[in-house]
C-alpha cells in the first residue's frame, strides 16, 4: 500500500486519502474494509464503518487506487477504480 495524499482542513472536518493498492489489498479490502482501514492506519482514528461504493469484481487489475473519505462520526465511504500504469 502506498499512501498518495491525505487531506484534513480541521480536527472536526472529513478526512481524504489516496492509496494505491496490489489486487490483493484490493481482494483484503472488500473482504472488510473497516478492518482493512484500521489494520492500516490510513486515519488516526479507528473507523466504525466502511461503505464501499464499488463492487469487488469491478474489473481485474495489478493494482487499484482507493479512495476514502472519512467523516467526522467515524463512517468512511470508500471508492476502488483500477490503476493505470504511465
């Protein structure tokens, strides 16, 4: 996993992160993604809750970019779409 880019205006506000990562993270992720989030301490607090709004078998790729908006109240909702190689 490679974080590329976090993102926090304020302690109260949503929090933003990029990450790319390997087809098995991706497999990991929807698995359970809460566990996914907090085993990886992609935000400093523990999330409650992940809503994803991508199904896991949206397409087979190497590796993913995750996007993953945390909200104040400790839900994340969470996006995956297929990485592009330059």
């Amino acid at each position: 996993m490679h974080r590329l880019a976090h993102v926090q205006e304020g302690p109260l506000e949503l929090e933003t992160a990029i990450l790319k990562i390997s087809a098995q993270e991706h497999s990991d992720f929807h698995k359970n993604g809460k566990d996914f989030v907090n085993s990886n301490h992609v935000f400093r607090s523990t999330v409650r809750d992940v809503q994803t709004c991508t199904p896991s078998h949206a397409g087979s790729s190497d590796s993913w970019m995750l996007l993953v908006v945390h909200y104040p109240a400790c839900r994340c909702v969470a996006a995956c779409v297929p990485a592009r190689e330059p």
